[in-house]
C-alpha cells in the first residue's frame, strides 16, 4: 500500500470522518472547480497526447500530407 494513502487513511480513522469534502478534494487536486458541474483533466493525465487533436480541414483535404 501506498504510504500516502496509509497516512490519510490514519488520519481519516483518527478524525473519524474525511478531513474535505468530495468536491473540496476534487478541486485541491485540479479535477473540478468548486461548484461547477464540468469536470476538468490535467494535461498531464492525457498521456500519448502531444497537441491539439487533429481536426479535417474545411476543403476536404488531409492537413497532414506533404
């Protein structure tokens, strides 16, 4: 188990309850702004993705020929 989890684990069971809220957790770690529905995604979490997403140009043609 990781030791950061251990550590939050004793002090949940210390507490007796979590030390924040589900949405309060959420926004510390960056996933979603406190009191918005939109969940957000670390660019870090999008692994295998490096820049925007290739959308099809207006004309029909492919951007990436050479």
């Amino acid at each position: 188990m990781d030791i950061i989890q251990q550590r939050i684990e004793t002090i949940v069971k210390a507490v007796g309850r979590p030390i924040l809220t589900g949405d309060e957790g959420r926004e510390l770690i960056g996933y979603e702004p406190r009191g918005d529905d939109e969940v957000l995604v670390p660019a870090r979490a999008l692994s295998g993705l490096e820049g925007p997403a290739t959308q099809p140009s207006p004309d029909g043609g492919d951007d990436l020929e050479a």
